[in-house]
C-alpha cells in the first residue's frame, strides 16, 4: 500500500524543517493518533542527521484482534536518515515486536512554497506480512489480513495527516 499527503506549512522552511528533525516529541499533542515518541540515538553525518525515534500510536483494535495482538504492535522504530542540503529525510520503519512484520519506507519533502510557506510532502510504502504477526494462528492471519491492514492503515495513514495539520496547529499556538 502506498500512503501519500502534501500539506502547505504556514512557516519558514527552515523553521518547519528544524523543529520536525530536531523537536519531533513537541509535535505529539497536535498528533490525534500518537501516544508519544522517544528519541533513541542521534549521529551526525557530513550531510545532515540520522535520528531513530520510537513511535506509540494511540487506535482502536477490532474487537476480533484484541484478544490476540501483541500492544507493541501498535509502536515503531522509525531509522530517519536526514539530508540538510536538500530537506528531506528517507527512513524506514520497524516493528519492535521484530523487523519481519512489516516493510515500511519513504521520503519526506519540504520545500519552500513562498513567503513564510512550506510545502511538506509525506510518503510510504507499507508491505504487510500478517502472518508472521506473533500471537495470531496462521489459520486466522490469513482471514485477518484485512483487519490487520486495516488497523495499520488506520495507523499510519492519520500520521501521515496529522503531521502536516499538527505543524500548522504547533506554529499557531507557538507564535
């Protein structure tokens, strides 16, 4: 599945730019479906950053999974690998109950859209392997597939939104 936003930021790219790279935690109250995000490790690069942060997402299980989804399924690791000169960071996301359950990857875009505007284009490319979801019968994954993209889907895609439409609610509170 292939999930895509493009958002007009109502600030400076290097302002947008920055406090997503570097204060991504401060943008977690304007993120309906996010729990929280911890930062793990931070290395510079000749060319920017690489960030890994730990994500916990926030969403309703379908009440045929609850009784066999593992909670951490509903957290990430996402391997964001930042380039200053172009603005942009390529990442991958990983499962923490173990990086076999899903591929995820994209790139995120921000450039400048005029005065005092940032366009921020969001993408990723989620394959899902529901039968290696631990604590669901093989027999079931199957049926479950759906549920189970649906439940990720549900997951990811709101970010995807949320980021851009938390950016402009930060920045207007933050003025």
């Amino acid at each position: 599945m292939k999930l895509e936003n493009k958002k007009i930021i109502n600030r400076s790219l290097d302002d947008v730019y920055e406090l997503v790279r570097d204060n991504l935690e401060k943008l977690v109250p304007y993120m309906p479906n996010v729990d929280k995000i911890k930062t793990v490790s931070t290395k510079a690069h000749e060319d920017g950053v690489d960030i890994v942060n730990h994500w916990y997402a926030k969403a309703e299980v379908p009440g045929l999974l609850k009784k066999f989804l593992n909670p951490d399924l509903l957290s990430w690791k996402d391997y964001a690998h930042w380039k200053n000169q172009e603005h942009l960071v390529e990442y991958k996301l990983e499962s923490t109950l173990g990086n076999d359950l899903f591929d995820a990857n994209g790139i995120n875009y921000f450039r400048d859209a005029g005065e005092n505007k940032t366009e921020l284009v969001v993408t990723c490319n989620v394959v899902i392997y529901a039968d290696k979801v631990p604590g669901i019968p093989k027999i079931i994954a199957k049926k479950a597939l759906p549920l189970i993209e649906g439940l990720i889907e549900k997951i990811l895609g709101p970010n995807l939104t949320a980021l851009g439409d938390g950016l402009n609610e930060y920045f207007k509170e933050n003025s």
